[in-house]
C-alpha cells in the first residue's frame, strides 16, 4: 500500500467519523469533492497544506491522516462492501 492510498484511507475514515458526505464535507472546506473522491480512492495526489486543513477541520492531527492503521483498512472494506450491496 503506498502513501496516496493510506492518506485516502485515513480520509474516508475520519470524515465518515465526522458524519458528514464527500459534498458536505469538502464543499465546506472549499475543496472540491469530486476530486476528493480521487484522493479517497489513493487516485491522486493531495498537497500537504489539504492534509493540514482537513485535519484541523476534522480535530486530529497530520500524522493521523498520513500513517497507516489497520483498523482503518478494515473499515474502508466494510464500507465499499455495503454500497456494493446497496448499489
């Protein structure tokens, strides 16, 4: 797994922590959510000012957002599994 994927792992797990969509959430960061989901899905790079903001926006600190965790993985499997499921 490279950096790009855990950064968008951490992501996807911390802003569906916060309850909030990739609209809600990045449109009020004024980001756009489009190409958040890119950086979600470790498609693309993200600057590390982004990194920065959002992780002040979301309460936690940088190094969580860019360090691998496990449970995390887990989470982002459990998720995809059920909008397969829904879709």
């Amino acid at each position: 797994m490279n950096l790009k994927e855990v950064v968008g792992i951490n992501l996807k797990y911390y802003r569906y922590q916060s309850g909030l969509s990739q609209e809600k959430f990045y449109t009020n960061l004024e980001l756009n959510p489009k190409y958040m989901a890119c950086i979600e899905r470790g498609e693309e790079n993200i600057t590390i000012d982004h990194i920065e903001e959002i992780a002040e926006k979301l309460g936690i600190s940088t190094h969580e957002l860019i360090t691998y965790n496990e449970e995390h993985v887990i989470h982002k499997r459990r998720i995809d599994e059920k909008v397969k499921v829904n879709s």
